[in-house]
C-alpha cells in the first residue's frame, strides 16, 4: 500500500539560497531520476529531485524516442533475451541481474499504462510495450513525481555533496541557474541519476550530460567499473546531432569520389565509417529502403528526418555527409560501482541509477541506444529510490549534525590562475574525440593521452576557485576530464578486445580477462579487478 505523502520541508535560510531538509535527495531529473523520486516517495520519505535542465524535457530520453527491453514472462522468451546480448557484452552480464531487471521493466512497463500512458496497439489490439516516445514518456513521469509528493527543482545543477562527521553522503548544494542563488538540501540519502558523459560531442539531448554525478560521487570517495566500455561513436549526418543509428542499416556508404566504402554495410561497419574518416569525407544514401519502409521510418522516428528537411535533403535519394559523435558513458557501460542489490555505491548513504551506473550487470560491455538502457533507467531507478527510502528511515534524523562539503576543484583557492572552462573542455575533447585515441586503442597513443589529461588535473585541481557566474562550467570541465581519465586508466588495464572496447595491440579477446575492472581516484587514479558475478557467487557458496 503506498504511504501517505509527504513533502520536503523548506528551511530558513539566509538570504541569496534556498534550503530544504528532507529524506532523499534524488538529483537527475531524466527516467532514472523520476523513477527513483516516485519509489522513495511511495515508501514514505520526503523526496526533491534536482534537475540540471527542467525535469521531463531534458536529457537524452526526453528528446527521442527509445526502445525498452520489455520481454513477457515467459521462461522460453527471457531465456531468449538474456541469452541473445550475451556474446556482444563479452559475456560479462550477470544472469540474476539481468532477471530482475526484466521483472521490474515488466511491472513498471505496465503501471506506466495505468497511469495513462499511450501505448500504440497492433493489428490484434494488442498492447505494444516495447518502446516509449520521450516526450508523453517524460511529461507523464514528471507529473506523478509531482503527485507523489516530490519537490522538484528547475535548472537547479548540483555542484557538490555534502558529507557528515562519520563520511556518509548527507546532502547536496547547487546552482539555482535562472534566479542566480544557491540552494542546499539537507538529506540522509541522495541517488545520483544525472546521466553518463558524452563530452559535449553535440549528441541529441547530450548537452547536459557532462559526468557531473561521477565527479561528486568520486569527491566523496565513491568507485566506478567497467569505465573501459565507454567508447562508442554513433553515426550522425555531419550537420545534425541526432544519432538513431538504426536506419542506417538500410544506408549505402561512398568516399568523395562515390566508390563504396568496403565493410561499412556489414555488422561491424562502424569500425569501417571511422577508418574511411580518417582518410576524407564519408557519404551516406538511404537507399535501400523501398517506400513502404520509408513510410514507417517517417512515423516510428519523425525527428531523425528533422534535419534533413530543413537543410532541403532527401536522405532517400540525395547523398549527405556523415560523421561519428562519441557517446561516452551515456552508451557505454560503465559507471558507478554498484555494491548491493539495492543499488548502493561503495559510499555510505550514496544510490546510483540509470546511465551513472554502471550498466555491466545486464550489459555487459556493450550495449546499443534504448532498449536495454530505458530498462536499466526505470528498474535501476525504482531500486535506488526504494534503497535510499529504507536506509533514510534506519538513519533517522539528521538535524543538527555538522556537514562538510566535498568539492573540490572550482571551490577551493590554491593559486593565482584561473580555471578556464572552455580551454579545459577543448583539451578534453582532443583527447577523448578522436578515433585513433578512442575508438582504436593502443597503449602508447592511451599513455600519451593520459599524459596530457593528468597534467590537465594537475593544473584544474591547483587553479583559484571559481566564481558563481563560472562555476558550473569550471564543474562540468572539471567532470569530464575526471571521466576521460577513468575511462582510459581502465582501458589500459584490460589488455584485450571486449565489447565495445577495442585494443590495436590486443585484437582478440582472452577468456583470462573475464572479469571487471574497477577504478577510482582523482589526484591519482587507480584501477583493480573483480571476479565476474558468476566466479564471485560460485567463491562465495563453497
């Protein structure tokens, strides 16, 4: 029975802020986030939920459209789903997870009906539950974590965590961006759901992913897994940032001179399109889709045609120039280490959900757009949120007890210069864009970049503290150069090609490396390993 609701108290705070105590604090207002917001509220604890942009409108499932790893509980069908992404992950899932997962994207597939959603049907009447259209998706989460009796915060980005005398995550403190305040929520568990990082590569909804959740996790001394899985690129027309990569199965790929580009129609053609990249332009023709398959492509994904038909394209018939936007963690796998099955990180009182988990339990180390993704957000999400409710009733109260902040670079004075955000964001994106760093990997060429990326650090983590008009920049740069550097650390630990993760001196992949690679760190990095969840379950009954 769902309890009555109650709501996050506002407390008297000086003037220039905002201050609220409550339960949990959820900050990441995208399906991870709402879905943790409404499960907290409906055990019972005082919830806000802190959005970067406006809750229901930003982040990358609100702008598009996504699939959901939405299977009916038929032995025979989950056997067929679990086992269908296996070889693709590197074998790296963890069957008991990847059970649950779909268990709960079943249930909460369905509520999502009963709270209205509009569902299409086939031909037979049938229900079709195995995609969700981001906006009605978004719009309607947002609207129960209202009437589940969640405080929502608007353009309100945190900046950092707030830690109590014993090291417990206790809160958060943020920008309130449209009214130029600070604000401050006093609480005795927070979720971290603000999404990967994409780098600001100009991915659709990406621009406010930037790793935000990962640095402040890390400040407070949280660890992440499976970071090495986090170099994939999608393909893009080179004047568009909508990266649905699907309809280019039906696509032709030339050179300049109209030759076609050899292996770029194939299942690995990505590998292919990036090679040719690095000689000249690419060209793309969706040409071998016949009319009644471009009729359906019109409906099933309007915006993917949005920028051919404002530069006058007809991407049918006409060539365009292609590109390959990297995407990150947003989808990769790797993420937050999660330590139970409540999704609790390695730091007390501190959730981690959606694309800032890691995503490895049910991925493995690949994973596509949707799907599987959309199914981590809202199973993760509602874990996380049922989590911190329960460890924010053992905690009980927290009034009176003394905070400290964890941030680190862009608050702390400890020299003259000054953090320059946008030379720093450049710096990170010449070393994590390109596809002879990134997506074709070599240990020199990863030593080089994590070379240049640690004297970034050093220089961001000595510069003068920020100003309240820089700082969030001078976070979102400092994030992503703490991501880049995890991401390659990992990298260089697994000495093989797995998933999604390729390495020019370690073409194939070894049955001795299947296990996970954890990391953490921010002056110095570090990584270790783990045994894959079925060795470490099979330790532990002996």
């Amino acid at each position: 029975m769902t309890s009555p609701i109650r709501r996050a108290e506002r407390r008297s705070a000086p003037p220039g802020s905002l201050e609220y105590d409550a339960d949990v604090l959820v900050l990441g207002g995208g399906p991870a986030g709402t879905w943790a917001a409404v499960s907290a509220a409906e055990r019972g604890a005082r919830v806000v939920l802190a959005d970067k942009g406006f809750c229901g409108t930003s982040g990358a499932t609100a702008a598009a459209g996504t699939g959901v790893w939405y299977v009916d509980p038929d032995p025979a069908q989950r056997e067929a789903a679990m086992a269908g992404r296996e070889k693709l992950g590197g074998y790296l899932q963890d069957r008991r997870w990847m059970a649950r997962t779909l268990d709960l994207t079943y249930q909460q597939s369905n509520r999502l009906a009963q709270w209205g959603y509009p569902y299409p049907v086939d031909d037979h009447g049938r229900s079709q539950r195995n995609s969700l259209q981001g906006p009605e998706y978004m719009r309607l989460m947002r609207k129960r974590s209202k009437q589940a009796g969640v405080t929502i915060l608007d353009h309100s980005p945190a900046l950092e965590l707030l830690l109590d005398d014993g090291g417990a995550v206790a809160g958060a403190s943020g920008l309130r961006r449209q009214i130029g305040d600070r604000w401050t929520v006093r609480a005795k568990a927070v979720v971290i759901a603000t999404g990967g990082c994409a780098f600001l590569s100009k991915t659709l909804g990406s621009n406010v992913l930037t790793g935000d959740g990962y640095l402040m996790a890390a400040e407070a001394g949280a660890e992440f897994s499976s970071m090495e899985f986090s170099n994939p690129y999608a393909i893009s027309p080179a004047f568009g940032s909508v990266t649905k990569t699907l309809f280019y199965g039906w696509a032709t790929f030339t050179y300049e001179d109209g030759n076609v580009v050899p292996g770029a129609a194939s299942k690995g053609g990505r590998s292919a399109i990036a090679r040719a990249l690095l000689q000249g332009p690419v060209y793309a023709r969706l040409d071998k889709a016949e009319a009644d398959v471009q009729r359906h492509m019109r409906v099933s994904q309007p915006n993917f045609f949005l920028p051919f038909d404002r530069t006058g394209i007809d991407p049918f018939t006409d060539r365009f120039p292609v590109t390959l936007r990297p995407e990150g963690t947003v989808r990769g796998t790797g993420g937050l280490r999660i330590i139970d099955d409540t999704c609790a990180t390695s730091v007390a009182g501190l959730y981690a959900a959606g694309d800032a988990a890691t995503r490895e339990l049910i991925c493995g180390g690949f994973t596509g757009g949707g799907s599987h993704n959309a199914a981590w957000a809202m199973s993760s999400g509602t874990l996380a949120g049922q989590g911190a409710a329960d460890y924010a009733r053992q905690v009980g109260t927290t009034s009176g007890l003394g905070l400290s902040s964890a941030g680190t670079v862009g608050f702390r004075s400890r020299s003259k210069h000054a953090l320059e955000p946008g030379a720093l964001t450049k710096a990170v994106q010449d070393e994590v864009f390109p596809y002879e760093l990134n997506y074709f990997r070599e240990a020199s060429r990863l030593d080089g970049a994590l070379a240049r990326l640690d004297a970034r650090w050093r220089e961001a983590s000595e510069a003068d503290a920020a100003d309240t008009v820089e700082l969030l920049r001078a976070r979102e740069s400092a994030a992503m150069l703490a991501t880049a550097r995890w991401m390659y650390r990992s990298a260089l630990a697994r000495q093989e090609s797995r998933g999604m993760h390729r390495r020019d001196d370690f073409p194939d992949q070894d049955h001795r490396q299947r296990h996970y690679v954890t990391t953490g760190g921010l002056d110095e990095v570090w990584t270790s390993t783990r045994p894959h969840a079925a060795t470490a379950h099979a330790e532990a009954a002996e």
